[in-house]
C-alpha cells in the first residue's frame, strides 16, 4: 500500500449538495430558499420583526428576576476527595485546612467566593476546616472522624424600606391598641 492509495470507505464522506445549478438539479433557481424577495438574500436577521408593528417580546412587561450576578459562587469538594488527599500526604491533617491549603495541596484550582463540602465518600483523618459551608452529611461525616468544621458567621441582611415601614405600622398599632 502506498500514501496516495489511501481513501477513506466508500460511502463514508457525502459530497456538498451544490446549489444553483440549473432546474435539472433539483436545488436550481432559488437553490434551495424557497421564495425571492428578502429571506431569499444572504445576511438577513429579521426574527422578530414584526412589520414595524410593536414587537411581542417589547409589548409584554417584563417579568421575574435573575439573582445570578449576585449569588456567592463556591467550590465544591467531596469528604472522600479530602481523604485521598490525606492519604496522599498532600494536605497536613494536623494543620487547619481551609481554601488556601487545598488549592496549594492540588484538591481545588481556585476558591472563587468560597469552598464548601459535600458529603459523599469515607473520612478516616481527623481534619479541622475553616470552609464557606458543609452539608448536614459532611459535617457529621468530619465530626465521626473527629474533625470539625467552622464556618463564618452569618451575615446579617439590612431591611428594605417597605419592611422598615410595615415594622412601624404594625408597632403604632399595638401602641394604640395597648391605650
């Protein structure tokens, strides 16, 4: 066999279907668009347009809203991928364990807003973490080995206005209910 008699199986590649070719083609004429007129030309984005008439999508309100900007982003792990970490002797089961360690230990590439634990998998290491957030399954799978897990504190939302004034309003009338 030499190089220039390799081909692929026969059948394998199906050619282009070459269009504007005459009526005898089948994808003659209008070579496949169907109509003249303004779809037929190329570079046309006309979806939505409604004939100058108010779009659908502008004549509806608009409707619900997406949190996805401001939602915290964490890094997840696994008891058990800490483990193997462990195991490895990668991660120092003696020192507190936190995002830093785990991305200097190759667990995790980044932190991002945090890292938080979840609980599929065996723990045997005795492992003290300083993490975002855990699941109820991981926290008590650490707390089985031994370990424990702290989390940051809560933090504490400010009240929208409208709450602040439904409290007052609620507050002047238990006042002149009491009189």
């Amino acid at each position: 066999m030499k190089l220039n008699e390799i081909a692929d199986n026969e059948g394998a590649h199906k050619g282009r279907m070459r269009v504007g070719r005459g009526i005898g083609s089948g994808k003659g004429k209008t070579g496949g668009r169907g109509v003249k007129g303004q779809k037929s030309r190329s570079g046309v984005a006309i979806k939505g347009f409604e004939g100058g008439q108010m779009p659908i999508y502008r004549r509806l309100p608009k409707r619900g809203f997406n949190q996805g900007a401001l939602r915290a982003d964490y890094v997840e792990v696994n008891v058990g991928r800490l483990q193997q970490a462990v195991d490895a002797k990668k991660l120092d089961a003696s020192k507190p364990v936190d995002g830093e360690a785990l991305v200097a230990a190759g667990v995790l590439r980044r932190v991002r807003d945090g890292v938080r634990v979840l609980g599929k998998g065996e723990l045997t290491a005795k492992l003290d973490l300083h993490v975002a957030g855990a699941t109820k399954g991981a926290v008590e799978a650490i707390e089985k080995a031994g370990g424990s897990v702290t989390l940051p504190a809560p933090v504490e939302r400010k009240e929208g206005k409208r709450v602040a004034r439904k409290k007052a309003a609620a507050e002047k009338r238990a006042a002149a209910k009491a009189e």
